[in-house]
C-alpha cells in the first residue's frame, strides 16, 4: 500500500470513530475527534502541507502514478 491510499483509510477510520463514539453517548470526545480531522485538512488546504501523508511518504513511499 502507498501512503495516499494508506492516509484516506485511516482518515475514514477516524470518521468512522467519531461517529461511533457520537452514537455511544461519548459525544464530547467524538467532537474533539471531528475536530482534530477538521484542522488537519484546514492545514492541509491553507499550507498545502498534511502531517499524516509526510510522514507515511516517508514510511511507505508515494503511490505509483497510473
């Protein structure tokens, strides 16, 4: 797998976690992690720079252009 595919997987987990947690009645801590996913594509979109695929470019390497 390559770090793009690898980030979006993990980026539907984390939604994915979120939701559950909204739905277990723990919604203060699914907010905080709705959040935490917000600000990273504000940071991703404002700075054209997003933490999680550097640093799984660096781990797995970039997917393979088709």
């Amino acid at each position: 797998m390559c770090a793009e595919k690898i980030q979006r997987f993990l980026m539907a987990i984390v939604l994915t976690l979120s939701m559950a947690l909204f739905l277990q009645g723990f919604s203060l801590y699914g907010m905080i992690l709705q959040g935490f996913v917000i600000l990273m594509i504000l940071v991703w979109a404002i700075a054209d720079f997003c933490p999680s695929l550097w640093i799984f470019t660096k781990l797995f390497g970039k997917c393979s252009g088709k």
